[in-house]
C-alpha cells in the first residue's frame, strides 16, 4: 500500500518534461508529462505541489487514478504512452527513458503501468507530491 507518492521532475525539454516517480522513498518508475504551458488543460504539466491520486474508470483508460484537487484543472490520470503527444495533460508510467521516433520518451510504458495497478489493486486513494529537480533549466 502506497503511504506517499513524489513525482520528481529532472528533465524539461522540447519534448516533454520527464521525471521518476518514488513511492514510499523508493524509486518505482520514470514519468513524462508536457511541457510546463502555466497549467493549460489537457497540453501543460500541473503546478508543483501535494495533491491526492484517487481511483477512477476512465472512459479512454478504464481502471486508473486521477490526480484530484489540482486548481483549474481535472482529468489528470496516470496512464501507459511513450512520448509528449501521449500525455494529453497527464502523467505518463515507463520503464525507463529512451528515443521513439527521434524524441525522447519513456519506454516499456504499458507494462509498467499495468504492474503499478497489479500493486495499487487494493487502494482506492493516495497522496503525491511534485516537485521540480530540473534546475529550471529547458
């Protein structure tokens, strides 16, 4: 069961901002999210912050979470892709980081995230924190 989950953000580029996620203090996985566009639905990463990851039934993705109680925004959900155009607004799970296509992505997605559900199975709600390491560098 997930006590704490932190997004980290180290990368920002052109081709998305990327990042690892650590629950309970341990490295799980790397993310992509887009780029930072002041928080735009559905084409910017969120603000950092602490926010609530709540289970839902998405439409397009069916069983996920949602990052909840986000200012100006809904529809955040963590779900498999590999590059920036996957992310629509949200928060991409891979394996590791690699190229597809000559940009740079976060690879073996679909497998990572459907292990990070298999984990979550028996939790409905947990809190996740974001932050940027990037040196505010793009």
């Amino acid at each position: 069961m997930i006590q704490k989950a932190e997004l980290i953000r180290l990368e920002k580029s052109d081709d998305g901002t990327f990042g690892v996620l650590k629950v309970d203090g341990h490295v799980y996985c790397v993310t992509l999210e887009p780029e930072d566009k002041d928080n735009a639905q559905d084409v910017s990463c969120i603000p950092e912050g602490t926010y609530s990851c709540k289970r839902v039934n998405s439409p397009r993705y069916g069983n996920t979470f949602e990052i909840t109680n986000v200012p100006g925004r809904s529809h955040i959900l963590l779900h498999p892709g590999n590059v920036e155009e996957d992310t629509h607004g949200c928060v991409i799970l891979g394996k590791h980081f690699g190229f597809l296509r000559n940009k740079r992505a976060v690879l073996n997605s679909g497998a990572t995230y459907k292990a990070f559900l298999i984990g979550t199975a028996d939790q409905d709600e947990f809190p996740i924190v974001i932050s940027d390491a990037s040196g505010g560098v793009s």
